[in-house]
C-alpha cells in the first residue's frame, strides 16, 4: 500500500474532483474492479457525499438498518487512529478485524499489482483501499452497503456503482472545503457533489442549503428523473427535549417526525430518540438518515426496488 499515491497526504490536484478533464479518471478504477471480479455491482448501496455530516449520517443509517436485522457494510472516510475503521461490518458496526483485513489484502494482491504496473504507478491508495471495501462487502453477502465519498461526488473513486445497484443518493450538505480541487466556487461544489445522483434512483438532501445550491441538486434530479426528498421539508422536524448522561457520556433526546405527501409518501413519528452527537447539525444529520430509511422502506414495499433478494420489506 506504501507503493500507492495518497493524496490524503500530499494534497488533492487543483480541479481533480470536478466532473472535467481535470477531474480524476474513474477509469483507473473500474479496471482494478473489474480484475476482482467486479465486487461492486454484488450488492445495493446507499451513496453518501456532503461536505460536513456524511459521516455522522452514514453512522446514523448504519445503526438504523442494523437494529432492523440487516447485514450493512460501511465504507467511510477518513479514520482517526487505524485505517480499518473506515471498514465496518456485521452486527456491532465495528472496524474490520485486522485477521479479515490481511485475508482481503492477500487474496486481492495480485490483482493490485497488476494494477499498479498497468496503470504505471498512477493508482491511488484511496481507489485500492475503496475497491477492498467492495470486496469485502461482495464476499461477506451484505443486504446493503453505505457508502460515503472522499471528495466531492462526480469523480470520487466510490462514484462508480450504476443506478441499477444504487439504492438511493443522500448529500447532506455543501460547503467551502477543497476549494481548489472542486472547482472554486461553492456551485461547483454542488455540481461535483450532484454527480453521485443517478437515473431514476431517489435522492435525499440534507441542508439546509441556499437557494441558488439547492436548485443545481434539483436540476440534477430533474434531469436524471430522480424523485428528491429534502430533509427540509416542512412536514420533517425534530426538536431537542433534554440533555443527559448515559454511562459518563452526552446525550440528547429528541422527537422526529417525518410526513411527506409527495413524491414518494413517508411517515414516522419517533419520540425520546437518544442522540449520542450533540448540536442541532446532529438532529438534522438523524432527520437525514430517518428520511433515507424510509425512503429504502417505501421503494421496496411498493416493489420498485428489491434489496438482491434480501429481508428489506
């Protein structure tokens, strides 16, 4: 892995995430794919991309599928202390075993270096290590994968699941970081960002956003026939009740309600949900994540959408 370009830590080219001949060539990535045995089209995925809360609504989802009794894989980014935390996986929601991990790394090591030497030395450590999560996540038979992008959307490494595995978009918010490498300007952010949004798959927005920044993820939508649900909407809300300590640590409870009519029709009314991330960003990352289970929920109950077979009804 040493081997591989991490621009994690030498910096992201200018331009690098924009959908352009700047951008990142997506190409690199699917070949690597395609000599593991195209892992990524094994399973549904929920794609998440934003500049601040992907994390924590990738987490909130997560929990969420896992109390239902599905298998859920995790692919988030970046890790605190040990790269397998960007992997989770089975019941606990846990970083990935260092024993599973190696196992991985060698059974896909071949087909890693040959990579690396046909792409000449161009491959990054984020599309090998983003490639072993599919892997993984192909091998340990998940009903669905969350999946958050590293930078941007359009020309992110994670970016290449097709709408017929996508189960659903999520962006949950755009702002000023990586400048330089998405364009410039907070619009173009937005337009990289958007480029996770597939045909005829639902797409969730967090926000809240400008006007001029929710309408290019409208555009998007509209031009790829995607029904949008924003978890702006004034029928989703949530209000803080208390703050409290559970074993030593910050919690806040709160009720959710979301009811949507349009579109695709949602309703849950949830009381004394304990948040263990505090702020009102975190209530409406959680609105984000509710607004995504159900959405899930919905597709599959009316048949629109079956989760490869699984349990999801």
């Amino acid at each position: 892995m040493e081997r591989l370009r991490n621009y994690e830590r030498s910096g992201v080219p200018r331009g690098a995430g924009t959908d352009s001949d700047d951008g990142f060539d997506l190409g690199r990535m699917r070949r690597l794919l395609r000599r593991l045995g195209d892992p990524h089209t094994h399973f549904p995925a929920v794609h998440i991309a934003g500049t601040k809360g992907k994390g924590s609504t990738a987490a909130f989802l997560s929990n969420i599928m896992r109390e239902q009794g599905y298998n859920v894989g995790c692919y988030t980014s970046p890790h605190l202390l040990t790269i397998r935390e960007r992997i989770s996986i089975g019941e606990t929601g846990g970083p990935v075993s260092a024993a599973l991990l190696k196992n991985l790394f060698d059974h896909a090591k071949e087909a890693i270096d040959q990579s690396i030497e046909s792409e000449d030395g161009a491959l990054t450590h984020f599309e090998v290590f983003t490639a072993l999560s599919y892997l993984l996540f192909s091998r340990e038979n998940v009903n669905i994968a969350i999946i958050e992008a590293g930078l941007g959307g359009a020309r992110d490494a994670t970016n290449v699941i097709q709408s017929t595995e996508l189960a659903a978009s999520v962006i949950t918010t755009v702002g000023k970081e990586h400048l330089p490498a998405l364009g410039g300007s907070l619009q173009s952010i937005a337009v990289a960002k958007s480029g996770i949004i597939k045909q005829e798959r639902p797409v969730i927005i967090g926000g809240p956003f400008s006007s001029d920044i929710e309408q290019i993820l409208r555009d998007r939508a509209f031009l790829t026939q995607s029904p949008i649900i924003s978890a702006c909407d004034p029928g989703i809300r949530s209000i803080t009740t208390c703050i409290g300590w559970d074993c030593g640590k910050p919690y806040q409870s709160c009720d959710i309600v979301v009811e949507i009519k349009k579109d695709i029709p949602l309703f849950i009314e949830l009381h004394d949900v304990k948040l263990q991330l505090l702020g009102d960003h975190q209530r409406q990352n959680a609105l984000t994540a509710c607004c995504t289970a159900l959405c899930l929920r919905e597709l599959v109950k009316d048949g629109i959408y079956l989760i490869h077979q699984s349990k999801l009804v």
